[in-house]
C-alpha cells in the first residue's frame, strides 16, 4: 500500500513540484519590499513638494502619482509599467503559462467544436470516440498528453490548467488593484492642494484686493483639481484594460476545462505537433 502511494506521489511530480513551507513564509526580500516602497514614496513626495512650490504643478501631480505606485508596487514599479505597456498594445498574455494555455485552447476548440449557448454554456461536438487532438507544441500540450498517456482524471487535469492559470490572474488582479488604488487617491492631493489655494487665496483677503492677486491662488486651485482627475482617469483606464483581460483570462480557463473534460470522456488522444 505504501509502496503505491509513493509511486502515486511519483507521478504527480511529472506535472508540478511539490509545494514548500518556505515558499509561504514571509522572507526578507518581501518585507524589504514594503520598507522600499515606504522609503520611496517619501522621497518621491519631498520631489513633489519641490515642484509644486516652483509651480510646476502638472510635473508636482505627476510625481505624486508615481510615489502612489512605489508605495503599493515596491521595487516592482518597473515590472507594473512593463505588464501595463504589453496588456495596453498587444493582445498576448505577460506570464508564458497563460500563453500557452490560449495557444492551446484556440485548435483544441476548432476540434472538438467548442461553442456557447443562447444561456452562456460550453458545448461541444459531434465527436467521435478515440479521436485524436492535434495541439501545439508547448509545456501545457505536453502535460496534458502524459496525463492521457497514465491516469486521465479530470480533477487532476483541471489542476494542470489551473497551474497555467493563476500566476497570470494574480498579476493582473494585483495590477489592477494598484493602478485602482492610485486613480482613487488621485483626486483626493488634488483637493488638497485646491485647498492650500483656496485658504492661501482667503487669508490674503483684506481691503484692497485684485485680481493680480487673487489670480494666481485660484489658479493653483483649479490646476491641481484638473490635473488631479485627469491623472485618475488615466489610472482608471489602464486598470479597466487589466480588467478586460481578467475577464478573458477566466473564460479561456473555463473553456479550457470544459474542452479537457470533453477530451477524457471521449477517451480522445493527443498528438504534439513539433
């Protein structure tokens, strides 16, 4: 009896590795990552500050936004602009896994005819018992044609897709939540330097008052108010891209798992192209 549980065990690892406490402790480098973003953010205001003194308002706005981002995203700043440039102007996904379970999925649907309903269910065929799939040659195509080869179980097929699956949705998902939490603080320093105008603009109030006076406080006012919601909706669409492609991301996984399932109950093989 032990001796099968090992060779079980043994099998499972031709799929993925066995997952370790250390991978979810906390380490050093992570919580590094959030003093570095701390650190950052502070700097990076104090450079803000300097500008909207000099009345660079717009570069102020701007710079404000970044240190919003490196307070979140850490010394990932640099992988969160890259991610966001790709998602924006390509239609390919940023972790090779999901990759290439949507260049799995595309002939793998025109075989086995996978389709939705008038009420949004995946269906599939005719097909005919035993056929044979012909797939890409890729990690997810091969995983899948050795699970056929030993043990064709679902669940544990299913399991195989989800590997491919789900470093992509949580770095989209991550992503999103940044660019979102930015747009929403966006409009809040813009509101607080309208208030600095506004109460250096009533404090200078007195008998004599011009416009050459009252001009450049209420400028600042409405300045900071504009730049501070443009920068938001900036925000908000880039993180409404990364929400497009979630979306797709958990159709493509739920087609793939309905065409797995198929593919098992039709005792179906599968050929890797080279």
């Amino acid at each position: 009896m032990a001796k099968r549980n090992q060779n079980k065990a043994d099998d499972s690892s031709l799929f993925m590795p066995m997952v370790s406490k250390a991978t979810l402790a906390i380490n050093k480098s992570s919580a590094g990552a959030g003093v570095l973003g701390l650190v950052g953010f502070a700097a990076l205001f104090l450079v803000a500050c300097v500008f909207f003194v000099t009345e660079n308002y717009f570069v102020a706005m701007l710079v404000v936004s970044f240190a919003l981002l490196v307070y979140v995203t850490g010394s990932e700043l640099a992988k969160l602009f890259l991610t966001s440039f790709t998602i924006f102007f390509s239609s390919k996904h940023v972790i090779p896994g999901a990759a290439h379970l949507q260049e799995t999925l595309v002939p793998l649907s025109r075989t086995l005819m996978i389709r939705r309903d008038g009420e949004g269910n995946v269906k599939a065929g005719p097909l005919v018992k035993g056929m044979t799939v012909k797939l890409p040659d890729n990690p997810l195509a091969r995983d899948i044609q050795t699970l056929l080869e030993k043990n064709p179980n679902f669940e544990y097929a299913e399991y195989i897709a989800y590997a491919y699956y789900v470093q992509c949705h949580e770095l989209y998902d991550h992503s999103s939540s940044h660019l979102e939490f930015v747009a929403t603080a966006m409009p809040m320093f813009g509101l607080i330097a309208t208030i600095i105008g506004l109460i250096g603009m009533f404090e200078g109030l007195g008998a004599e008052v011009t416009v050459e006076f009252l001009s450049p406080q209420l400028a600042l006012a409405l300045k900071c108010t504009l730049y501070g919601v443009l920068l938001a909706a900036l925000y908000k669409i880039i993180a409404s891209r990364f929400d497009q492609r979630l979306k797709a991301l958990d159709y493509d996984f739920e087609t793939f798992c309905r065409a797995l399932q198929v593919v098992i109950d039709n005792k179906a093989t599968v050929e890797v192209r080279a």
